[in-house]
C-alpha cells in the first residue's frame, strides 16, 4: 500500500474512531476550544449517540455520510442535544452520564418536548 494512501486510511481511521477528542493541554483543559457534547436520534430507526466534539454540525454530516462504524446502519440522524463547554473534562464527564443508564429518563424527555 502506498504511504499517501497509507495515511489518508489512517486519518479517517482516526476520525471515526474518536470523533474529535481534542488532547487537553497540561491541567486538564484544551486552550480556547469550544467542547460540544452532543446526541443524535436515527430518523428511520430505534437508536440513539451521544458523542463529543469540537464542531457539532460537521459531526452530525459525518455520521449522515456513514462515517461512524457504530451508527452508520441507523442513517439518517437529526440532532437531539448540544451542549457547550469550556472545560474538556467536564464535558467528558457530561458525556459519560448520556452514555449511562441515567441518560434514558432525559433523553426520552427530551423528545417529548
């Protein structure tokens, strides 16, 4: 396989894999980068993910694309919930909760509304 291609495979490798978990900076907190938890909700079937990034909209084409090997059976989504933050690890924290049997309660209420 040619090294271009090589790394091209390996850059989508990357970015469907883990999304766009930028590396917080030393203390903990990425420097001046907006943090987006996010959920979205298959239109056409039974499922839900939650997610976090630092561009919620390009996430949201990329999973459309079939981008994520998780969700990409489940096409097309639309966007349930983005939250804000500063801080990369609260918003690890936030989306660790999504991600737990807790989040089912809020998210169905979510779509309620």
């Amino acid at each position: 396989m040619p090294a271009q291609r090589r790394v091209k495979r390996n850059k989508l490798a990357d970015l469907v894999a883990f999304g766009d978990r930028t590396r917080p900076a030393r203390g903990g907190q990425a420097q001046n980068i907006m943090i987006y938890v996010y959920t979205i909700k298959s239109v056409a079937k039974k499922f839900r993910y939650v997610g976090i990034t630092n561009d919620p909209e390009r996430r949201l084409w990329q999973h459309n694309k079939g981008y994520g090997i998780s969700a990409k059976n489940f096409l097309p989504f639309k966007l349930v919930l983005k939250e804000q933050y500063n801080d990369y690890g609260e918003a690890r924290k936030r989306e660790r909760f999504l991600k737990s049997g807790f989040r089912r309660k809020f998210l169905d209420s979510l779509e309620t509304l």
